[in-house]
C-alpha cells in the first residue's frame, strides 16, 4: 500500500471522523494524515494494530533465539528428543 493514494488532511479528522472511522475499518488499510502537506500520524483500525503488535512480538521472539544460537546457548534437536524420550521411559 502506498501512502500517496491513502493520505487526507488532518482537518478532516475532525470534520469527516465516522467516515474515516468506516473506510478504515472496512478496507483494513491504515491512512496517512497529514498536516500543512507533512505527514503527522497514521490511523489504523483496531484488529489490524493487533495483529501489528502480534507479529512485532513474534519478531523480537525469533531476533532473541538468533542472538542466544550466536552466543552457543542452544541443543541439538537429537539431544532434546533424547531427553525427552528419557522422561517419558521413567
């Protein structure tokens, strides 16, 4: 999506904000506003910011198991299923 075809004054918050409030939730498509031709904010409907934040959260997960396998601090697959398969033996 490109920011050009989804960008509005911010005066139109105020005067246009149910309207505003309904294409984004419809289209899901956050929109650009703007201010004296400057970008100031980006309004976006509620279940997109969620999913946002989802998967920002599922990023950082996987950039923390990056950095501990460069320090060294993992196992192999083999040695965990062989741990496992011990636990269930006992």
């Amino acid at each position: 999506m490109k920011f050009s075809s989804q960008s509005r004054p911010i005066s139109d918050l105020e005067t246009h904000a149910a309207e505003i409030v309904r294409d984004i939730t419809h289209s899901r498509q956050p929109l650009l506003m703007t201010e004296n031709g400057e970008a100031k904010l980006v309004v976006m409907d509620l279940r997109s910011y969620e999913e946002q934040q989802e998967a920002i959260a599922l990023l950082k997960i996987l950039a923390m198991g990056n950095r501990e396998i460069e320090k060294g601090k993992f196992r192999s697959a083999e040695d965990v299923f062989a741990e496992l398969d011990e636990e269930d033996s006992q």
